[in-house]
C-alpha cells in the first residue's frame, strides 16, 4: 500500500476520484488513495480500504469492479465527510476534478548583489550566445587568391630533373 500513496515530487496534477492502473483501480482523495480494488483469483475483486488511521483499515471482497466502487465511495465517504448526507458525501468523495498544487508564495524583492549578479549574467549569456551563432553559420566562401608560390625544394628537383633528360 505504501507505493501507491506515495507522493514524492509530482510534475502532474494530484489526481482524485478514480483512477485506473492496469487491472487496479484506486480512489483518490486529498492527495492519497483513500481505497483500491483489485482482482482476487476466484472470488471476484479485492478491496483494500484504508481511510485515515492504520485500525481503519478493512480488506473485503465484492462480485464485480462496479460493486466494489459502490461499496468503497459509502464505506470511505461515511468516515470523511461524517457531517455531510451520504449522497452529497459520496458526490464530493468521486469527484474527478484533478488537484492542482498550491502556487508557491511570493518571495522576498531581490537584493542589490542578486540585481547585480543576474545582469551580469544575462550579458555573459548574451555574448556566449553570439559566440555560439557565429561558430555556427556555414563557413564563407575563400576569397579569389594569387597562385600560392611553389616550394623551392620541389622548384630544384624539378630544374635537375628536366636537365637530365635533356642530358645536360
């Protein structure tokens, strides 16, 4: 049961009402799965209800998925919403509407130094970038150049090669 009541760091919307993961189906509430069905060999589904303290906890078995949600919206809504008519309980329990987190709370105003330090960095970042695209563009055609002079080596070779076959 730990494994999925455990939150840990959520990028998604908390999920509520019931939610199905392969053959399991969970009901959410408040952030936790409040309850889960799931099948049991033989003898229909499994329920696994566990509302708020550990002796609340209750594993039953029902005929079919359908029932075991019918069983599990009063069972779980009866002790969350104990004030509320059980319809409207039940009705505020299977409520899908996912959860969004709270925003996170406005910070103090940036210091000086902290003003200082990101302007100092977005002008760094700024000339990396321009760095970046320069390295990037395709290269630029090589200007028309004067022949490239020849080596003076080869130049010697050649000069005594031609003077032997003229035989001089």
């Amino acid at each position: 049961m730990i494994s999925s009541t455990y939150q840990g760091f959520r990028t998604a919307p908390i999920p509520s009402g019931w939610v199905q993961t392969g053959e399991r189906w969970d009901l959410w509430w408040n952030g936790r799965s409040v309850a889960n069905i799931t099948p049991a060999p033989g003898r229909g589904v499994r329920l696994h209800l566990d509302v708020r303290k550990i002796f609340e906890t209750k594993k039953v078995f029902a005929a079919s998925v359908s029932q075991g949600k019918r069983y599990a919206e009063r069972w779980c809504a009866a002790r969350l919403y104990p004030d509320l008519p059980l319809r409207e309980a039940v009705a505020r329990l299977t409520d899908s509407t996912p959860i969004q987190p709270a925003p996170p709370p406005p910070g103090l105003p940036p210091t000086r130094e902290q003003q200082q330090q990101a302007r100092r960095l977005a002008e760094a970042t700024a000339i990396a970038t321009a760095r970046v695209k320069e390295a990037l563009e395709p290269a630029k055609p090589m200007p028309a150049t004067k022949p490239r002079p020849r080596d003076a080596r080869k130049a010697w070779v050649r000069a005594g090669l031609q003077q032997m076959r003229r035989g001089v």
